[in-house]
C-alpha cells in the first residue's frame, strides 16, 4: 500500500476536548517501539504528525499528536490508518526465525541438489509441509530435524535430505 511504512492501526474515537485520539493497535509488539511521529493516510497520502504523548491500554492507545489539540482537529483524523517508517519495524532475532519463514527459500537436497524455491508452506497439526516446483511438478516434503540438515538464513538456501523415493513418487 504505501511503500517504506508499515501500518499500525487506526483511529477510531477522540477521548475528551483536547484532541486525544484513540488508536486501534493492530501490529503486535508496537509498545517494544519508540517512535515520535506518526504518519495518517490521509486520502492516499502519509502526512506525518509528530507524537506528545502515547498510552497503551489493551489493543489500543491513547495519542495526543503536536498541533491536534481540539476535539474539531481530532475529529478529521478519524477513522484514518496509521503508519510508521520500515525502519523502525524491529528486525526478527535469529531466535524467532520459523519453520514458515523458510517460504521463498531455496531448498538444495543432499543427492538431488537444488529442487527450487519454497513457494508455499502448510502448517498441518503435525508439522510443516513445504511446496517446491521440480522438474515442472509439485512436490510436497515435511519441514522437520529429520528431513533439515541446515539453514543459512544469510543465501536464502535451506539444506534437506529427502527420504529415498519420495521425489520418485512425484515424478515417475
């Protein structure tokens, strides 16, 4: 929607006369960020407001922007979304890399060697099932310690080996 910003949430009520604004928080993690200006769609357009002061309540936050200090300045920004700068977006610690984050991956098997890109996973209640087009056919293989014998999250490539016959199955 709007390149190098994220949204946040929206604007869904004024608390009070002196412009307070009520944010739905739809972006888990936002209180972890600090930020001193927001940025409103207004008609299309990010227009950036700077912050005075945020209170986080439930899903959602009291905001009190510089230079919105009537309920009447308030009520324009109603029902507007609210963006932040990509780069305030906190980065993901290797720690919380998933198993769905492969998606988009390269997937190199020990015999076959690269069979493609991860176009699609499957979270089943079991586990994991990863997509790759090989050879012009779909082929399905599960996401485990097993099958994974290493990630390198740098190169985008992720390193399996593949039980014997099961690319067979896909392409005999």
């Amino acid at each position: 929607m709007h390149d190098k910003h994220f949204r946040i949430g929206t604007f869904i009520k004024t608390k009070g006369l002196k412009g307070e604004l009520q944010l739905y928080v739809d972006y888990d993690g936002l209180e972890a960020i600090r930020f001193n200006a927001v940025f409103v769609d207004m008609s299309g357009k990010l227009v950036p407001y700077f912050v005075s002061s945020v209170k986080y309540q439930g899903n959602g936050a009291y905001v009190f922007l510089e230079d919105v200090d009537t309920i009447e300045k308030a009520s324009k920004l109603l029902k507007k979304d609210v963006y932040l700068p990509d780069k305030l977006k906190p980065k993901k610690k290797k720690e919380e890399f998933t198993l769905k984050d492969l998606k988009g991956f390269i997937a190199i098997d020990e015999q076959e060697g690269e069979l493609g890109e991860i176009l699609e996973i499957q979270e089943l209640p079991q586990q994991y099932i990863a997509s790759v087009r090989y050879k012009n056919r779909e082929v399905l293989f599960p996401l485990n310690g097993s099958i994974i014998k290493g990630i390198d999250v740098e190169s985008g490539e992720v390193y399996i080996d593949l039980p014997e016959g099961l690319l067979d199955i896909y392409l005999g």
